[in-house]
C-alpha cells in the first residue's frame, strides 16, 4: 500500500514522510498544532491532520538565512 492510500499515519511513519524527528513530532502534537489520535498504544496521525499540518508550516521567505 502506498503513502497516497494510508488513511493514517503512526509516528515513524509520520516522521519518515515529512523528515522530522519523533520529538519534534511529539512537541508539535503537545502544542496543539499536530492532532494524534490513539489506537491501544499506538500513536496515529490522519493523513488529513497531517496534511493540514503541514500546509500550516511557515512559508519560507527569501533572504531568510538558509543556507543553499
């Protein structure tokens, strides 16, 4: 099954897909900014809520300090 089919996420998942590490998955679900939902003791992230999540990231603006 391909990313584009998964209903939901777990948190590797999640972390592996947007290239983030697992805390700061965790300090973005505890801000409020990322909602989790719980199934026994997984974590699990709907696609929508990651989408949106990510859609909702900073725009990155030029002249900002990024390196190339």
């Amino acid at each position: 099954m391909s990313d584009d089919e998964i209903g939901a996420f777990t948190i590797d998942e999640h972390c592996r897909r947007y290239r983030i590490c697992r805390e700061t998955a965790y300090r973005e679900i505890r801000a409020g900014r990322l909602p989790a939902r719980k199934l026994g003791r997984k974590t699990l992230i709907l696609r929508a809520d990651a989408e949106s999540w990510a859609a909702g990231l900073p725009e990155l603006r030029s002249g900002s300090g990024v390196r190339e």
